[in-house]
C-alpha cells in the first residue's frame, strides 16, 4: 500500500500582482503577508493603516510599478 503525502504545498502566487513567487523570499512573504516581497516594498508603507485594513492595489497598479521586462 502506498503512503500519501500530507503536507502542505505552500502558496506560490502573490494576492496583489497574481505573479508567481520568485525566489525564496518572496515565497516567505506571501506565506506573512499575502503578497510577494515587491508588492510588500512598494504598497505596504504608503498604504499603512489602510493596507492592516486590508486595501490593496489593483492588478493593473501593481504592476505598472514593477521591473519586469
């Protein structure tokens, strides 16, 4: 009989840009926070209470503010 795996894959896609996590760090920071690390460093702070309220960017504003070629 063959054992199941039990554990749990972690989430992979950030809840504001829907990009999939890039590294290590990012994987970390959606499992905290919900959001990839460029997202965090980008909204979190301009937002402040609003973003503990649960406000976040819009896909398109998002991703308009990154690096990506």
């Amino acid at each position: 009989m063959q054992k199941s795996l039990t554990h749990k894959m972690p989430k992979m896609v950030c809840e504001v840009c829907h990009f999939f996590a890039r590294d290590s760090d990012d994987i970390e920071k959606i499992q905290t926070d919900g959001c990839c690390t460029e997202c965090y460093n980008n909204f979190r702070f301009i937002y402040g209470k609003s973003w503990d309220e649960g406000k976040r960017p819009t896909i398109d504003e998002a991703r308009a503010k990154m690096y990506i070629y």
